[in-house]
C-alpha cells in the first residue's frame, strides 16, 4: 500500500481564480484506491503558486498526516496559468482587489 496526493480536478472561475481539488489517497499494490478524500485550494489571479503549495504541503504533511503534492503535479498547476492568467485577467484582478 501506498499514500498519494494528487490532482483530482482543476477548475477555472470567470475571474480566472483556478481552483484545485487534490485526492488524498491510500492505494493498493494493484492500483486499487482504497480510500479517498479530498483538499481544495485556489489561486487568484497572479497569485505565488510555489508560496501556496509550500503552506498547502506543510497543512497536508503537518495538520492531516498525508503525503504532500509533489512537484511534478505542482507543475500541472502551473501549466495551466499562462494560459488563464493573461494580461487583462491580471490587470482586472488587481483592479478588483484595489478597489474593495
């Protein structure tokens, strides 16, 4: 048996937030998932996704005994954010946050 946490599902909010649910996950020698639960983050437009992930990891490792995101599946995270994070979502995201 083994203990993983990896990337269940990534969403994209309107205002270009990208949301992570991770998977925390005890799996067998076969593959077999044997039991799962799920830890969710998001990221703001713009945002320190390496900050995050190290407070993320340490919640995970620390607080709830599991196994931390690995770099590979930060990655895919980061993969992401050129796409979603232009320009205009950034500039509208700090004006956003300027203004409240």
């Amino acid at each position: 048996m083994k203990k993983q946490t990896i990337i269940d599902q990534i969403e994209i909010t309107r205002d270009g937030t990208i949301q992570v649910r991770f998977a925390k996950q005890v799996v067998d020698d076969d593959g077999t998932v044997l039991n799962s639960a799920y830890h969710r983050t998001a990221f703001p437009p713009g945002h320190d996704i390496d900050a995050q992930m190290a407070a993320v990891n340490e919640n995970l490792v620390r607080d709830l005994k599991c196994m931390p995101v690995d770099a590979a599946e930060i990655a895919r995270i980061k993969a992401v954010t050129p796409v979603v994070w232009t320009k205009a979502v950034k500039d509208a995201h700090r004006a956003k946050m300027a203004a409240q």
